[in-house]
C-alpha cells in the first residue's frame, strides 16, 4: 500500500504563509493498493487529488467517508472524477439510521447550495452503506469500519492488504468519559460506560497491531475541550503503546496552528514516545510506503 496525503487540516481549510509547509486542506487521503484506488474523506484536499487522478486515467475510484461532517465532504462537489464519463465512485461509509448515504451527498449539491445537481454528474455513483465490523473486499484489500467517539455517525477504517495493515482514526476523542455519538445516549449511567467502553474496544480494534495509524491529534493539552470529539496527540500515544501500532501519523491538525508549532508539538511527542514507534506530522504531498 502507499499512502499520500493531500489534506490533513480539520475544521475548515486555511490558507496562509505560516501553515503551507504542512498545507490548509481538509482531509483527504489516497491509498494506492494494487488496481484498487482508495480514497478516504472527501475534504478540501479532495480536488488535488481528483485532477491527478483524471490525469492517470483511472476509471474506478473507491471513497471511504469517515463522517459527513463539512470538513470531510466539502471538496466532493468540486472532485474532478465527477465530471467524467465512463467513472465509476463508489463511496462506503458506516450506515445512518435515518439518513440514507447518497441523500447526504445529494443534499450539499442540492439548489441553493450548488449549480450543479449529484444526478446532474457525468460519473456513476454507487454508495455502500456498512455494518460495524463487517469487511468488504476491495481489490485485494480487505476494510472494515467501527463507529468512533464524535459527535454524528463517524467510523473509523482499518485496510489490510498482503499482510500489512493501516487504520485511519479521524475524528475521535479517545479516552474522553462523555458519549458522544448520535444514536449511542441513554439515562442510564451503567448502560453509557458500558456504550464508551465497547467504543474504545472498537478504535482498539481498527488499531490493533497496525503497521501505520492516522489519529487525530487536533488539541494541545492546553487548549482540549472535552465535548468537541478529538484527541490530544498524548492520547493517540497511550492508543499506539496499547495496541501495538508502528508508526504513529498526527492528523487534523487544528485550523489555527502554525508549521513551527506543528515542529514543536512533533518533536515534544517523538521524545515522549522513545523508542519503538515513530512519530510523523501528517503534511500534504507526503507520501508513505507500507
Ligand atoms: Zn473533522
Ligand atoms: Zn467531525
């Protein structure tokens, strides 16, 4: 597998001198496994990577969609392989009681939003709506997905392929004691411990063993706020020791913060994690082989 990055910001896309080194997108990444194109989240980052993909010709692209939230689907409408004849996208995420996947997406681009209609596209669409736990087989590569601690229907993916195995972890608050997830409250205080506690199995799940993880590491110790969804890259650490994943890549990175803080914060956790698991900063254009 090789992944790229083509948006690693959350929230909302920036543009400015002090973040370009890390780059401004909302996330999108790209995992190249054999025939199989996959993309997961459809953020900003999205266009980038929809005109390189018009520009190699491929035919047949596979989106994985953590979440609906806008900073994982507002590059979609503007995703080159939409406008071509002869594509096929077919977009998975986890199933919404309620909310039919294709409504969401049809929904952004519906009048007054956008000019252009979902069914007005040139590309076939077809959407997958999963189960917890269950794996499709996409190419060669076997992906499952397991809901996460976020406020909406969010899932997190674990790909494996050849032996080797990569989870994408976004947007997530670890460790947090509040349920968050739509669809998961209840009164009573057992029956929401019990709910946390089956999250947290799940993320241990999606993570266990893994080569390469992307977690989010959106908040600074200083500056967490418990209600939001996100993590802290000290607990994507405690994550990785727990469960035995290699290397270690921080991600959604907070709107507001600078290349040098994003250096620091990378250096400050690589001394903490020591030995055994390395620590990277996700940035756009990076790329890495697994
Ligand atoms: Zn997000
Ligand atoms: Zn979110």
């Amino acid at each position: 597998m090789q992944i790229s990055f083509w948006g690693v910001r959350g929230s909302f896309p920036v543009c400015r001198a002090q973040s370009l080194r890390y780059g401004g997108n909302t996330p999108c990444l790209e995992i190249d496994a054999g025939e199989a194109v996959i993309l997961i989240d459809a953020g900003t980052g999205i266009r980038a990577a929809g005109q390189a993909l018009v520009e190699r010709g491929v035919k047949e692209i596979h989106l994985l969609l953590s979440h609906a939230h806008w900073d994982h689907i507002q590059g979609f409408p503007y995703f080159a392989p939409l406008h071509q004849p002869g594509t096929c996208i077919r977009i998975y995420s986890l199933r919404r009681p309620g909310t039919a996947l294709g409504t969401i997406f049809a929904d952004q681009q519906r009048h007054p939003f956008f000019p252009v209609a979902l069914d007005q596209q040139a590309a076939r669409l077809e959407f997958v709506e999963l189960d917890e736990g269950q794996v499709v087989e996409i190419g060669d590569t076997q992906v499952s997905s397991r809901r996460l601690n976020h406020p909406s229907v969010t899932g997190g993916f674990r790909l494996e392929r050849q032996g080797r195995t990569f989870a994408y972890l976004s947007d997530v608050d670890l460790y947090t004691k509040l349920l968050l997830g739509e669809g998961l409250q209840t009164p009573s205080a057992a029956e929401r411990q019990q709910r946390l506690a089956g999250l947290l199995a799940g993320v241990c799940a999606l993570a266990h063993g893994a080569d390469l993880a992307v977690c989010d590491t959106f908040f600074r110790p200083e500056d967490y706020e418990p209600s939001w969804g996100h993590s802290r890259p000290e607990d994507a650490l405690r994550l990785a020791r727990d469960t035995g994943i290699g290397q270690l890549v921080l991600f959604h990175h907070e709107p507001h913060r600078s290349d040098e803080e994003i250096d620091e914060l990378l250096a400050h956790y690589r001394r903490q994690a020591g030995g055994g698991l390395e620590v990277l900063a996700a940035a756009e254009g990076l790329a890495l082989s697994l």
